[in-house]
C-alpha cells in the first residue's frame, strides 16, 4: 500500500464553513488528477487538484505530494502530423 498525504477541502454544512483536513490517500486507487481553481472564504483564488478514486470518492485538494506536482511539469512529446490523410485514402 503506497499512502501519500493529501490536504483536502470539506463544507460542513451546519457551520457553513469550508474546513481544511489532512488525509492519507492510497496513491494505487487515484484514478485522475485533475488541476482546478479554487475560491476560499476571503475571495481569494488559490490553486488546487480535483482527486479521482477508484471507489467513486472525489476530493478538493489544495496540497498534494511532490511526486504528483512533478508529473504535471513534465513534459510531453511534440504532436507529430500524420504522413498520411485518412480520408484521401478511403476516397481511391
């Protein structure tokens, strides 16, 4: 089991109040990181991570391991042109 520390946002509603909590996620069950902007009480905009697990759960992280962060600064091969047309292809 691969755990990672996670600093999510909940809403507790009967306060109405969005509460800060640190949470250990099994890194084997995320199923998608995704960056977002998020809004805190203060109107401030601050950068954070929609989580994705394999049980169906979704979380507001505003901090998340290095490991991860690392991924989205790689980067990625150029997009290469095909060097041939599909549907000139299909025409003949």
């Amino acid at each position: 089991m691969k755990l990672a520390k996670f600093k999510i946002i909940t809403h507790n509603e009967a306060q109405q109040i969005d509460e800060k909590t640190s949470l250990l996620i099994n890194l084997d069950h995320i199923i998608s990181v995704k960056p977002i902007k998020l809004t805190t009480a203060e109107r401030e905009v601050i950068d954070g991570y929609w989580i994705r697990l394999s049980n169906g759960k979704k979380y507001k992280a505003i901090q998340i391991p290095e490991s991860i962060k690392a991924v989205f600064n790689e980067e990625l091969p150029q997009v290469k042109l095909s060097e041939t047309n599909f549907h000139e292809n299909n025409l003949q």
